[in-house]
C-alpha cells in the first residue's frame, strides 16, 4: 500500500478531518490534501508526528507493511 493511502485510511478511521490533522502538523490543510493524494512527499517529522498521535509503527505508517503493531505498549 502507497503511504498515501495509509495517511487517508488511518484518518478516517480515527474520525479526525484533514484540517485537523493538518492542524496538528502544523500546516494548511490544502498542504495535507497534498500528502494524501501522494502529491507531496510527507517530510520525515511529521511522520514521526503522525507515528506518535496514532500510536503506531512507522513502517505501518509509511505502507511497508500491512500489520499495524504499536509504538507504545500499554505496559
């Protein structure tokens, strides 16, 4: 899967919207519209962002692999 996609799957599925999210990263969501529709590379950082607010791994994130494992443990 295109990273892209993992960053419009993951949103949705959290309910947020891309203004939000946008607004997290700290840019304009037209700019975030962007990184969704695979326009725009998504900078390392807001990657990181991302990996951290969602709790999951950033080979998830990125679309390297299809099974989501977490990035904190809830011990």
């Amino acid at each position: 899967m295109k990273f892209y996609q993992r960053l419009l799957d993951i949103r949705e599925d959290h309910d947020m919207t891309q203004k939000e999210i946008a607004e997290l990263l700290h840019t304009t969501q037209p700019q975030y519209a962007r990184y969704e529709a695979g326009e725009r590379e998504l900078p390392m950082h807001h990657f990181i962002t991302l990996a951290k607010y969602y709790n999951i791994s950033l080979d998830y994130l990125a679309g390297l692999t299809d099974t989501p494992k977490p990035l904190y443990s809830n011990n």
